[in-house]
C-alpha cells in the first residue's frame, strides 16, 4: 500500500491548547505523524511518495471562500492587531446574537471556530493545505487504478465543517478527496468515519446530499467532543435523507460491540454500491487514548482492517486522529495491514 506524505505537517506547530481549564501541550502534535511514518518505513507498507499539488480549485469545491481567506490570513491578522500568544478565540456568535461576520480578528476567530481548544499559530494554513493535497493525491490514485491507498494526512480534517475550524481541522481532507472523486468520473462515495469523535465537519458538508453515504462510529456527543452533531436520529435533509446514519456509543464500549456496529456500517454501506470508499481512520478508540474512552486493543485494528477489506472496494485510507503517541504508529499500521492481508 502506498503512503502518501509531506514533511510539511511540521508547519502546524502550535505549542498551546486549552484542556481541564489548563493551557497545556497540544494533543495534537507534530510527533503523531512522525510515528506513523516511521512505522510504515519499519514495516515495509510500500512506496511513501510526496503529494502533488491540486491548488485551491479542490478546497474551494468544498469550503466557503471566505472561510478559507479567513484561515490564510489569520495568523497574520492576529499578529497585525498586537497579540503576542497564538490566536484563540474567545466569544461566538452563540443563540440568538448577531450572525454578521465581525472586521475585528478576535471576532473573526470566534465567527468561523466551532471550540477554543484549537490555535492557530505560525504555518497553520500552510500545513492544512498541504493535509489536503495529501489527500488529494491519495484520492487520484484510486483514480488510477490502485486498490488501496494511506494518505497520512496532518492535521487531521473530520472536525471542519462547510465554514467552521475546531478540533484540531481546518480543511476536511477527507471531504475534498470525495468530492475531487466525484468530479472526476464517481456517481457515490461512501465516507465511513471510525475515529472515536464523530465527523460532524463531514456530517455538515453532505448533509442534503446523495452521492455520498456518511456513517459514523463514534463516541455518544452527550458525553463526547463535539457534543452537538452525531445523534443517531441525525440522518441527513432533504436530497440527503438517509444517507447520514451515525453510531453513538457510551463511555467503556469495548472492541465486541464497536464491532457490531461496524458490520452494520459495512452492511450499508455494501447496500449503496459506492465506485469507491474513504475511510476516516482515526485511532483514539484505543484503550489507553488520552482524550477518548473507548477500550480497543491494539489487535483489535488489525481485525477491523480485515473486516473493512471485505467490501473490495477500492478505499482511501484518511489519516484523522489518536492520540496515544507511543502507540499510534502500531494501531495506525494494524488497519492498513489487516487490511491489506484479507484484500
């Protein structure tokens, strides 16, 4: 299986999150792909190539362009307006106050962000657009006839919505490769999300539409980050009535009924007859995941990965998060190699 990866993520460097009421070391960090890269050489997974570069025309296909302008210049925009820490927002357009996008930076940043644990510092823009292209080119490679594909993707991209940044995205990697498949010659896609936080950014992005089948397996949002998307009676509007099915689980929910829920998935996703498969593959359903309270163990990837395969679908493996730094790089590698040994 080829790798598609960039040195670039290392743009994205931010030493500041809010956690437990605590500015404390980003969960999210530079290490978690340099583990994982380092496990796909150690193992031997197959080629690891750099990704071509698709421009904005992609991003754009997805996001609101003044959303995207906003991400290129907030960093330097914070910087204008004399702020020395990196940029956070601090108040939100919450119910019933003005919806009118604010001039000011501070306000800006609450306007377009969907939680504050997210800063945006130095090489944020840089490191997302690059994310995308990663993706990108993982997607056309399915295009060109490959069976599977691992687009380590950093930062991770579930979380952005059509407008909106928050843990840990700013670019839904995994909604530009879907629709960049779809405009080049797809009629459906399946998006199955297994990180243990559910893709409301994607969720947002299809949410009336039919050419793409979103399922999610996931942490309940009554007691999971992001709280408010992931219900299971969320099933998508209008055009796309029925084609949002989400899996909420609660605290403690073990690798048996994960498991379960996966079949299901599978099932439906069997039903819809997609041209092709994206995977949002995070790993924080591990047991020992610091932010996350699923309990799969490492050999449990391994198996899913086999179950995934046996779609024969052609898939895109979409790198989104985990956060157990010493063990991503096993259970990141236990997918794609189960995978890849049931294929």
């Amino acid at each position: 299986m080829e790798t598609i990866f960039t040195e670039r993520h290392r743009l994205r460097n931010s030493k500041t999150e809010l956690f437990g009421g605590q500015l404390v070391e980003p969960f999210e960090r530079p290490s978690r792909a340099e583990y994982i890269i380092g496990r796909v050489r150690e193992v031997d997974l197959g080629p690891v190539s750099e990704p071509d570069d698709y421009g904005m025309d992609p991003i754009l296909a997805i996001h609101d362009a003044d959303f995207i302008a906003f991400l290129q210049g907030a960093w330097s925009d914070w910087q204008s307006a004399g702020f020395e820490g990196e940029a956070m927002p601090t108040v939100w357009p919450a119910r019933r106050m003005s919806q009118k996008i604010p001039t000011n930076i501070e306000g800006r940043l609450g306007y377009y962000a969907l939680a504050c644990e997210t800063t945006i510092s130095e090489g944020t823009w840089e490191a997302a657009y690059a994310s995308a292209q990663v993706a990108l080119t993982g997607a056309q490679r399915l295009n060109d006839g490959a069976k599977s594909v691992f687009s380590l993707c950093r930062p991770p991209g579930h979380h952005a919505a059509i407008d909106m940044y928050g843990g840990y995205c700013f670019v839904n990697n995994a909604a530009v490769a879907a629709q960049h498949l779809l405009d080049t010659g797809a009629k459906r896609i399946a998006i199955l999300d297994v990180d243990f936080h559910h893709g409301n950014g994607t969720q947002d992005i299809f949410d009336a539409r039919d050419d793409v089948l979103f399922i999610s397996l996931h942490g309940d949002p009554m007691d999971a980050f992001p709280h408010f998307l992931g219900h299971a009676d969320e099933t998508g509007n209008g055009n796309g009535d029925g084609f949002t099915i989400n899996y909420p689980m609660p605290p403690n929910t073990d690798f048996k009924t994960w498991r379960e829920a996966l079949q299901r998935a599978l099932a439906q996703i069997a039903d819809y007859a997609p041209d092709k498969l994206i995977i949002s593959l995070g790993v924080d359903t591990f047991e020992s995941d610091p932010i996350s309270f699923f309990k799969l163990k490492s050999e449990d990837f391994t198996t899913y990965g086999a179950d995934i395969a046996t779609l024969n679908l052609p898939t895109l493996f979409v790198m989104e998060g985990g956060y157990d730094i010493a063990e991503i790089s096993v259970n990141t590698i236990n997918v794609l190699q189960g995978f890849e040994s049931a294929s």
